[in-house]
C-alpha cells in the first residue's frame, strides 16, 4: 500500500461541511453504516458449511505431515518427535486408513460446529462472534486523491451543492491524517482461510508472509466496481464503543489547507463556509467549481 499523499480530499455535503469545519473533527463510521455492503464483511467466511474447504485443508495437512513433518512441527508449533513419528505411522498405513484418518478428522470438525451447545448455536459461535464483533467496531473514514471527480460529487457532495475539504496531514507532528492508506481493488474478496493455510502448509520456510499486513488487508480492499473512487482510507480497530454509532477526531486547524465549493451551491451556504473556514484557518484557500465549456470537467476558480 502506498503512503498517505501529500494532500487528501473529503466530498461531505453542506451539513457535514458545517459540522467538521464547526466542530474541527472528523468521523470515522461502522462499515456496517457505509455504503457497501461487502465492506469488511466477514460473517460468511465463516459458514459452518464450507465442507468443501475443510476438505481441502485436511487434505493439505496430510501431504506436508508427509512431506516435511518437521518444519509442519514448526509451523503449527509441535512437538517435533510426536510429529515425525506420526508420520512414519501415516507413511506405514495403507491407503485405506490414510482416507479413514481424512474422513474422521472431517467428521470431528462437522460434528463441532452442527452440534448445538447449551446457546443453540454450536461451538464455534463465540470465536465467530468475538471476531466479528471486534471488526465491527472498526472505526473507518475515507478519503481520495482527486477533487475533480463528477461522480463523486453527485454521489456525496449533495449532487454539486456541496463540497471538498482538502486536508494537508501534519507528518511531523503525526497528525492521525497521516495514516490514510490506498485501498485495493480486486474481484478476488480477501480470505481468512486461504492465505492463513497456505502460509502453514505451502510456504516451505518463506517468512515473508506478514499476518498483521494480511488482516489489514481485509480492511482496504473493495471490488473494482469502486474503483472510480480512488479511496484512501483509515481503519482503527475497536475505535468505536459498543451502543456508539461513531468516533470522532480532532484535526490540527491548519490541515484544512483548501476547500472547493459546489457548482450549484446556494449563496448562503458559501458565505457560511467561507466564513467558518477563514475563522478555523486563515491561511485556507478557497475555491468554487465551475463546469468547463469545452468539456465533461470541472476547473476551480480562487476565491479571494
């Protein structure tokens, strides 16, 4: 992932202007609150009935308990001589049992997570709730690195009546604005089960595969069909508590380094924000779009 640009921008429509220039904060929202369904949504990796995957992994388990039982001990952490001499016992074992040891450990797994506990809802229910629950509370506030994108101003810019906010993060002083990352688009939706078990299985003694870098991936990636956007965002796990619909941040005063208007935003509203601005920074520089007469663009003129 890249490093957060030089300068980001925030399409907010009129009440969110006033609200993040009035009270100098930023919101960071439940990706359950946001507008993509998919986004961080995880509650179907972990269906019970993925027999198929399950399957696989066993079968993955077996081939490098085979193979390399010695840095499989490693892997999953072992004791080495009790997996070598499982080996040998595998290696010895006609095929017929070696399918019979697949077949029981596939049905110890079924019947631990069909099996209902006193909840009724089987025993896996609480790993998948508290990891769920931990992922909802990330709190996440998105950005870009274009301020001249039309779509974006129709769809979150109160349809050209509102505005951009273009923020400067203070890398010296470590401005949390610092910390916007690119988002990754791909038709491929991030796994907790491939990549985690190829890394123990299939690796051999590659240890580039960086876990931490591997969950926050599951943070920053969207379908291409987002695309257009050029998101840039900020995930912060656990920020908001449970019952709260947000967090909310303080920016620095002079990170608010440029405002653009909307095309269509009424007078009133500009006075407003021109004023509010000025107050939080006078050093902001501002600007209104206007549609270009040559093309589908938009060009910026100062307003002084």
């Amino acid at each position: 992932m890249s490093a957060c640009p030089p300068i980001v921008y925030k399409y907010v429509d009129q009440i969110g202007a006033s609200k993040i220039i009035g009270n100098r904060s930023l919101r960071f929202s439940r990706a359950s609150d946001m507008n993509d369904p998919f986004d961080i949504y995880i509650d179907d990796l972990f269906n019970p009935n993925h027999i198929n995957k399950q399957k696989k992994i066993i079968n993955r388990l077996i081939d490098n308990l085979k193979s390399n039982p010695v840095d499989l001990s490693k892997r999953l952490e072992l004791d080495e001589e009790h997996v070598v001499k499982l080996r040998d016992l595998v290696l010895a074992a006609p095929r017929s049992e070696v399918e019979n040891i697949k077949n029981a450990l596939l049905e110890k797994y079924v019947s631990r997570v069909t099996e209902g506990d006193e909840r009724g809802n089987g025993n896996l229910e609480p790993e998948r709730s508290a990891i769920s629950q931990q992922i909802k509370n990330t709190g996440i506030l998105c950005a870009t690195r274009n301020k001249n994108n039309l779509l974006m101003w129709s769809h979150y810019s109160q349809n050209h009546r509102g505005v951009v906010l273009g923020f400067r993060p203070d890398f010296i002083n470590g401005s949390f604005l610092t910390s916007f990352d690119e988002v990754i688009y791909s038709d491929i939706r991030p796994s907790f089960e491939g990549p985690i078990i190829d890394h123990l299985f299939e690796c051999g003694n590659d240890d580039s595969f960086d876990i931490k870098q591997f969950i926050k991936s599951i943070f920053y990636s969207k379908s291409p069909h987002w695309g257009y956007e050029e998101e840039l965002r900020i995930a912060i796990p656990n920020a908001i508590r449970p019952g709260s619909t947000a967090r909310f941040l303080n920016f620095l005063p002079y990170e608010l380094s440029e405002i653009y208007l909307g095309c269509r935003a009424e007078p009133p509203f500009r006075s407003e924000i021109i004023l509010a601005a000025r107050r939080l920074n006078p050093d902001v520089c501002l600007f209104e779009a206007c549609p270009e007469a040559s093309s589908y663009a938009l060009s910026f003129n100062p307003i002084v």
